[in-house]
C-alpha cells in the first residue's frame, strides 16, 4: 500500500514540475498569487450578485407561521455588510495584483 502512495505522489510530481506552474519559486509564486486574484475575483462577482438581491428587494421570505414578513430593513443592513465585504475584497485584489507586477518584474531582472 504504501508503494501507491509514494508512486502516487511521484507522479503528481512529476506532472507539476515545471510544467503548468513554473520550474523557480519565483515562478511558483507568481502562480499562486494569479490563483488567488482568481479566487478573489469570482468570490467579488457572488458578493456583488448578493448586493444586488439585498437592495432591489428581489429576496422573497416566507414566515414559518403565515405571519407577516419581517420589514425591509434587515436586508438593507445586509447589502451593506456585503458592501463592506465587496470593499475588503477590492482592495485585496489591488494588493495581490500589486504583489503580482512586484514578482514579475523581479523575474523578469533576472
């Protein structure tokens, strides 16, 4: 069994090594910034789909006891907590494209 497992990482090895994310760390890292940029930019389309449900009163609640809905404002109070999070996630963006253009030219000097 532990034969698997040792060919199995070898494999993995040998599929990742140098060929979709670089052979240097500088390389690799890189890599890794770009995945997250990624990440953070499709965690940025849902957050901003959501500002968009909260504030156009598009969300539809439907009381347990048939007793009215709750009003509005909750859901006001919930676009701005997105609204927040969606300014957390710009400003992450700028910093790792900022990281991003940082390691690339120290890559490309070398």
């Amino acid at each position: 069994m532990t034969e698997n497992v040792v060919s199995f990482e070898e494999k993995r090895l040998e599929r990742l090594d140098g060929t979709v994310f670089g052979s240097t760390a500088e390389e690799l890292k890189i890599a890794a910034v770009g995945s997250q940029i990624e990440f953070a930019k499709r965690e940025l389309e849902t957050v901003q789909a959501y500002i968009d449900l909260a504030y156009t009163g598009t969300i539809t609640v439907t009381m347990n006891d048939c007793g009215e809905p709750p009003p509005r404002q909750p859901f006001v109070h919930l676009g701005s907590i997105l609204s927040n999070y969606e300014q957390v996630l710009f400003d992450r963006i700028a910093e790792l494209e900022y990281e991003q253009e940082m390691l690339s030219s120290t890559a490309d000097d070398q």
